[in-house]
C-alpha cells in the first residue's frame, strides 16, 4: 500500500507541476508581458496609439481608394493624333496640342517629356502621326497625355526653312480656327492628306497650302458660295464674268452692277478643282499655273482668311 501513496504523491506533483508550467504560459501572452513590463498606465496610452494608427490608417486607405475610382471615372480615350506645337510646362513636362480624329482639338501634358529618358521620345515632334490615349477629367480642359506610339514621323520635313514654315503655318490656323474638342473628322483627314502631300512632294507646298486654305475656309463655315451669286442665287457658268465685292461674295454681273473685281475664269476652275480632287492630284494639276494664277487665289483665300480671324495673319511670307 504504501506504494500506492507514493504513487498518488506523484501523480499530484505532475498534476501541480502542469498547473505551474500552464500559469508560466499564460503569463507569456503579449498583453501581459507588456502590463508586466511598462505598467498598467503606459500600455493604456500605447494601446490608443495603437488604435488611432490603425484608425488612420483605414481612413488614408478609403482615401487611396477613392481617388482611384476617381481616376476610373475620369475616362480614357485612345484616337489618332496629329501633334501641332509643344510648350515647355515647369521643369520636367509639356503641353502638346494635337488634332486628334475623335476629339477634336486638344491640348494634353506630357509628364516628364523634358527629362533625358522619357516615354514619349521622339513622338512629340511636331508634325507627328501618333496613336494617342490619354484621360480627360471632367470639366478640366488639359488632359494627361498615357501612351503615344508614332504611326508616321515628318521629322525630316523640319530641316527644309520653307517646308516647316507652311507646316507651322498649317498648324498656327488649325489651332485658330478649331474649337477645342469639337470632333472633326473631315478636318483631321484633310489636314493629314495635306500633310502627306507635303511630304511626298515638298515642292508643291504653296498649292497644297492654298488647297488647306480653301478647305479649311469650307469645313469651318467661312467660305462663301463659290457657285450661285449671293443675292439672286443663279447658278453662274463657267462663261459668263462673275464679281467679288469688298465683302468677299460673288455676284452675277446683274447684282453686282459692275462694282466690285471681276473673278476670273481660271479662280473658278481652280475652285471647283479643289472640290473634287486630293491635295496631291490638285497640286499636280496646279503645276502648269502662271504665277499670276497662284497669286490670285493665295490673295483671295489670304483675304477670307483675314477676315474669318478678324486680323491679318501672321505668316505672310509662305503666300507666294
Ligand atoms: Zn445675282
């Protein structure tokens, strides 16, 4: 029996033994060794910076996060791009203005463009075919320039002086005439088949410009009726004398009463040729012209395109 007892004594003294380590554990729980360590009062204060931490770092999170739906809800456009001038935005970036096939005129920033290695790389040259895409936040009118890939470079077309001021020329009345984002798919095709024409036969600039001219006269409303007189709506032909007043309309020899410059037959065909051929087709057919002819319809469209603008323009030495 007694060694039943001794038995029993043991068992109790695993059992208290257990009971201790167990204790030894439990007192090992973080809180409690931090209570143990720094008191009761600084583990309070430590527990609310703790809290207030986490609190703010919850409210910093739904902060990143909505202003990534916002960005979301700013939109992205991807169209076509023709690049027409650049300016220098503080130290790293730039404002390019494009015409763009989907939207219109638009002037986008270029973030970091200035800086030695950068994304866009050559894309933002002037006279640049490009694929753009970029978001537009609402009610903001610069927009922020993503991706830009060249589908056709003029770079080359820059050293020639001549050729880049009728490129500058072309671009300076895009940008005065077009309101900003106002699609037009019309203009983009046409500025780009100019510019192409341009670049397959610099030699022709000045009758490709005269062509832009008329064009641009056209789809942006200011060119008068080249075909009926503008008080009595007869259809003139191709024989009889037509007069251009002072106000830049055309009228029968009736309405006109002999006032006004006479308009003469080849200006009216060199019109009409602009109305159905492509730059380069008018270009070429415009090659055997006098000068006297070129000089005419250059004064007439310098004229309509002086008062579309109310003033004279700028480049006048790209008119021949
Ligand atoms: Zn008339």
């Amino acid at each position: 029996m007694p060694q039943t007892k001794q038995l029993h004594a043991k068992t109790q003294r695993v059992q208290r033994r257990q009971e201790e380590i167990e204790m030894d554990f439990a007192s090992l729980h973080p809180l409690r060794l931090c209570v143990k360590k720094l008191g009761e009062q600084t583990t309070l204060a430590f527990l609310s910076q703790v809290f207030l931490s986490r609190w703010l770092f919850a409210l910093l999170f739904t902060l990143k996060s909505a202003k990534s739906a916002d960005e979301i809800e700013m939109g992205l456009f991807e169209t076509e791009a023709l690049v027409l001038r650049t300016y220098n935005l503080a130290d790293a970036d730039k404002i390019v203005v494009c015409l763009t096939r989907v939207n219109g005129l638009l002037r986008g920033v270029a973030k970091g463009s200035r800086r030695l290695k950068n994304r866009f790389g050559a894309a933002l040259e002037p006279f640049t075919l490009l694929q753009i895409s970029f978001y537009q936040k609402e009610n903001q009118e610069l927009v922020s320039l993503r991706n830009t890939e060249i589908l056709k470079s003029h770079f080359n077309l820059s050293s020639q002086a001549e050729t880049l001021a009728g490129l500058s020329y072309m671009a300076e009345l895009v940008i005065e005439f077009s309101p900003p984002y106002q699609p037009n798919d019309k203009l983009f095709r046409m500025v780009k088949a100019c510019l192409e024409a341009i670049a397959d036969s610099p030699a022709d600039l000045q009758t490709i410009l005269r062509y832009f001219e008329i064009w641009l006269l056209k789809l942006e409303g200011f060119l008068p009726d080249m075909k009926r007189c503008s008080e009595c709506r007869h259809l003139f032909n191709e024989s009889e004398t037509t007069f251009i007043g002072s106000d830049l309309l055309l009228r029968c020899s009736t309405c006109s009463l002999g006032k006004g410059k006479t308009f003469s037959k080849r200006l009216h065909v060199q019109l009409q040729a602009t109305q159905r051929l492509g730059p380069s087709a008018f270009a070429e057919e415009s090659r055997a012209l006098s000068a006297k002819a070129v000089g005419e319809m250059a004064n007439l469209t310098h004229q309509l395109i002086g008062r579309a603008l109310d003033r004279q323009v700028r480049i006048r030495s790209t008119f021949p």
